[in-house]
C-alpha cells in the first residue's frame, strides 16, 4: 500500500484498505446487535455497531466525558453522604 509523507494511505488505494478494515470489524466482537436498527447503523457509520473508546475521542469530548463521570461519582458520593447521615 503506497503511502503519503505522514504514513497515511495514498487515495487510489484506500478503498481496498477500507474494504480490508471493514471485514476485519466484521469479524470483531459486537456487544449490540439490533435487527431493526444495524441496517441504519451500517449505511449511517460506514460500519458494524462495536464499542466506542473514550481514550480514542478528540480532546474536547474526552474532557466533557471524563468530566460527566466524575460529576456522577461525586453525586453518588454525596448521596451517600447524605443518606447515611442520620
């Protein structure tokens, strides 16, 4: 596969790399399969449904992820807090 000055694959030949991915997604694991929705899911994607990454995300959306997780720990916490204090 040729490739350009930062590694990645040359146009022409990204169709081939995109049909190789995609039979190597098919054969990942799928936690959710959905008879009504995979057919939306496959023309919508570009792919099966498999498990997102919160480490594979840009910056900003790993920020507001991390920062949603640790606002829901810090209410289960209070909660707690709450709850057992009397």
């Amino acid at each position: 596969m040729m490739r350009d000055s930062n590694n990645r694959p040359v146009h022409e030949e990204i169709g081939s790399a995109i049909d190789e991915n995609m039979e190597r997604l098919k054969e990942a694991e799928h936690p959710f399969k959905d008879p009504h929705s995979s057919f939306l899911q496959q023309a919508e994607g570009g792919g099966p449904m498999r498990r997102t990454h919160l480490a594979d995300m840009p910056l900003p959306v790993r920020v507001f992820g991390y920062v949603l997780i640790a606002i829901s720990i810090v209410m289960v916490i209070f909660v707690a807090v709450i709850t057992f204090r009397d």
